[in-house]
C-alpha cells in the first residue's frame, strides 16, 4: 500500500461485506454511485468496483442515466428486496 492507497484485492474483498450496506443504501430509492458513498461515507471509486460487482450477478440494476454517463443503481426485480 502506498499513501494510504488500498489494494484492490482488498476492495474487492470486502464486496461481500459491503452488499448489505449498499443494498440498504438504494432500498428507498435508486442512486448514483457518489450519491451511494455519500451515504454509506465510503469513496466513491471503492464503491464504484462494488456496485459493479453487484450489478454483474444482478443485485442492482441501472434505472436511468440521469447526467452524463451517471447512472442510478437500485434493487434488481430478482433480487427480492
């Protein structure tokens, strides 16, 4: 680690960890990933890696583009939430 620079391994360790916390994070509506670690105080590019790791086995779900590439995530239909 260098300048207090976390590994990726560990960030996407901790993806399990954190899929409760996020999930939690959209329950009452969808956000985009900086409104996201807004909320649960956790930097946005972290948060970035594991709302893709989400999205990619269909816990969270784009909803809209709403500024320039920005999407908002929320709760898949599969998911059950």
């Amino acid at each position: 680690m260098n300048g207090g620079t976390r590994d990726l391994r560990e960030i996407i360790r901790e993806e399990l960890l954190m899929k409760d916390v996020i999930l939690g994070a959209v329950k009452d509506g969808p956000r985009t990933v900086p409104e996201i670690a807004g909320a649960i105080g956790r930097p946005a590019h972290e948060v970035l890696i594991w709302v893709m790791g989400l999205r990619r086995y269909g816990h969270l779900a784009e909803t809209e583009e709403v500024d320039e590439g920005y999407y908002r995530y929320g709760v898949s239909a599969g998911e059950g939430s």
